[in-house]
C-alpha cells in the first residue's frame, strides 16, 4: 500500500517519521521542501506537487494549516483531488470546522475517492512519540483500513461517526484549550499584581483540581520565557476562529470564546503569532 502525506510542519512533520519508522513506505510533498530532507534521509520519496505525490498513492494524509490552504493545495493547478486515483482514501489530519471537513467528504465523493476527517487531539511531544489521539469522522469502514496507520500515530483512536464528527469533536477541544490557557494567564497576572509570587501561584493552583492537566506542561513555557512554538498562537487564533464560525452556523452563543479569540488576536498582532499559545501570558503580563 503506497501512502502519501502532504505536510510536514510540527505535527505532520512527526507523523510522517512515524510512519516511516514503522516500516510503511512513504512520498511526500511540503511547501517548503528543506522539511522533507531528514524523512527522505530515512527512505522517504519526494514528490514534486500535490498532484505528483496523489497519482502515486492508495492513502493520502493531510496535516496543513487552514481550510484556505487546504482547498488551494486540493484544488488548485497541480492540486491531489483530481490526481487521485479512484477508490484511493483521504485522511484529512488538519484542525478545520466541520463544515469544511463535510465539504471535503462531498468533493471527494464526487470524485470517487473516500474521506476521512481525523483531526488529533495531542502536540508536538504526543506527535513525536507516536502518542496522539485521533478523533474521526466518516465510514467505519474506511477507518478499518487506515486504522493499522492510525495506530503507527497515535496512542487512542476515537470514531465519532459520520463525516465531520471527527472535526465537531475536535473544536470543542480547542474551546476548552483556548479558555484554559487565557484564565490560568489571567489568574497569573492578577496573583502577581496581588503581591502573590508567580511561582507560588503556579505551585498552588497547578497542584489543584481547578487547573486543566496540559497547564502544568505551559507552565515550564512561561517559566522559560521563549516559548518555543508546540502549538503555534497564530493556530489557536485560527481554531478559536473555527470554532466561533461554527456556533454561528449552529446559532448557539460562545461569548466567552469570543472574548476570548480576541485576545490571541492582539497576542498575534503584538508579534508573537510563531510562539506557542502559552504565550498569551506574555501578552497579559506586559
Ligand atoms: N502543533 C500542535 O500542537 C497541533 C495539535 C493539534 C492539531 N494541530 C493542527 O495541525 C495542523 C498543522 O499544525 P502544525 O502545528 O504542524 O503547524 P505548522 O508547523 O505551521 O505546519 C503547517 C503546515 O501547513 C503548510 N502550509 C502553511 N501555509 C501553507 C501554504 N500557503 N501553502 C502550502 N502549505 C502551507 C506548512 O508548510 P511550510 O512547512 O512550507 O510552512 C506546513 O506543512 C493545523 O491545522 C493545527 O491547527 C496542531
């Protein structure tokens, strides 16, 4: 079985090493090809568009950014959905809304080509260790057949049903994700300014059942103060922006999230869109 992954950042980047170290063969395309060079070091085939890589293969994962690079590196001039062959599978990787992870499974069905949406829940440790989580929407059959891939990923695979669900499930996680991060820099800062060491206000509060577990992890980023990107800001805008689109379409109220969003705007703009989310804090404290 040939595979294909397009997208090799972070976390596609990890995934893909994976795969190869597990014995699958693999060809591979990114935008910035310098990405590609330690994969082909370890047997990996280059491809030199979407569409050279998609002829090629039976699975293609996608791990890109956006919808809108998603749809360009799709559809575009020497995109992979029309270079896929017939019957070939789709596993999209990417955090998108469900809405876009649906309109994927339609035109790709339209091509005769099966999709399924898997985004993961897990970071660029998870990544590289093969300890992600899937969350994935589509045909149960269809992830029968990736499932032997999945599990050279990740450590969990959770099918949440049809197309999209995969996605659905995956933007309450950044919701949850998103507002963690900004109350705990919240409750930093306020500490701090209350004459409250930051130190003290983490051992506390980390140390307790008001804290999400992933915190005591961002902590060691603030503490670093470089905040070298895991997961970048500028995709936790992204998916916070997801999410806020999607409960527009389903006319359900976030106005947490909202508030939220924005703040990871002027983090974003306050140049720190390459760091990791965490350093929201940066933002708060300065
Ligand atoms: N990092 C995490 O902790 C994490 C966890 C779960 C899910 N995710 C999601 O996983 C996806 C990838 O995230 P990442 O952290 O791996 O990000 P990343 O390191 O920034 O990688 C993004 C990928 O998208 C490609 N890309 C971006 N803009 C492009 C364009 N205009 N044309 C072609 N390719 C383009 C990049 O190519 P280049 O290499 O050329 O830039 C790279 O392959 C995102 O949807 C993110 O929300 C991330």
């Amino acid at each position: 079985m040939k595979i294909g992954f397009i997208g090799l950042g972070i976390m596609g980047g990890r995934m893909a090493h994976n795969l190869l170290t597990k014995g699958h063969d693999l060809i591979v395309y990114n935008r910035t090809p310098a990405k590609a060079a330690a994969l082909m070091a370890e047997g990996a085939k280059w491809a030199e568009t979407p569409a050279d890589l998609a002829q090629k293969v039976d699975i293609l994962f996608t791990m890109l950014s956006t919808p809108e690079v998603i749809q360009t590196l799709a559809a575009n001039e020497n995109g992979f959905l029309d270079a896929l062959p017939k019957g070939a599978l789709w596993v999209d990787c990417s955090t998108v809304n469900p809405g876009f992870a649906r309109w994927m499974a339609a035109v790709a069905g339209a091509r005769g080509v099966r999709f399924l949406d898997a985004p993961v829940a897990g970071t660029k440790g998870p990544a590289g260790s093969g300890d992600l989580i899937f969350l994935v929407g589509g045909n149960a059959e269809d992830l029968a057949q990736c499932r032997p891939l999945l599990d050279c990923m990740g450590k969990k695979i959770v099918y949440l049903g049809g197309a999209g669900n995969g996605a659905a499930m995956k933007m309450l996680f950044n919701l949850m994700l998103g507002n963690a991060m900004a109350a705990y820099s919240e409750a930093l800062v306020l500490g701090e300014a209350l004459g409250l060491s930051r130190q003290t206000v983490a051992d506390v509060i980390l140390d307790t059942p008001v804290a999400a577990p992933f915190l005591k992890m961002k902590q060691a980023l603030i503490d670093q103060d470089e905040f070298e990107a895991h997961f970048p800001l500028r995709w936790m805008r992204k998916d916070l922006h997801l999410v806020a689109q999607t409960a527009y379409e389903k006319g359900v109220a976030l106005p947490a999230l909202n508030a939220v969003k924005e703040i990871y705007a002027l983090a974003e703009k306050h140049g720190l869109g390459e760091k990791d989310f965490a350093a929201i804090y940066r933002y708060l404290a300065t």
